[in-house]
C-alpha cells in the first residue's frame, strides 16, 4: 500500500479505534508530523509511552510520518 501507513495499536490502544483494530492502514498523501497522525486517528498522546517507527523508537515531537512507514503505538506496561 504505497500512500498509506501501517499502524499498530499496541495494549488496550485499539479501544480509541471505532472498529476495535490492531492495525490500521491509514491513507496519506506526502509526509505528516506524526503528532498530526495521532489527532487524524484520535489516539491522546497521554495514552502512549512508547513509539516506533519501521522498528527504531522514536519522539512524538518533531518526528515526521511518510508514505509505507510502519508505527507502532504503545501504552505504558504494568507489572508487579
């Protein structure tokens, strides 16, 4: 899928879905702050502790998406 970004809503992150999806292929058209792609898919940055993209973590701030990249999203985990 060459204008879209694969999505991966780790944890209980599919809850902000409407379908209740792990992965989501998400249509873009060139480059997009990836701060922009979580309000185009209503994810709350305050929900995510960690991110990837094609497998290297990255920052929410200044992190820029592009077509065929594949983002993970993660919650904070929780253990004892």
């Amino acid at each position: 899928m060459e204008n879209t970004v694969e999505i991966h809503l780790g944890g209980h992150l599919n809850f902000f879905d409407p379908d209740k999806r792990n992965e989501l292929h998400v249509p873009i058209s060139g480059e997009m702050r990836l701060s922009d792609m979580l309000e185009l898919i209503n994810l709350p940055s305050a929900e995510i502790a960690l991110i990837s993209i094609n497998g290297e973590h990255v920052d929410l701030e200044n992190t820029i998406v592009f077509p065929g990249d594949r983002i993970g999203f993660y919650p904070p985990m929780g253990g004892g």
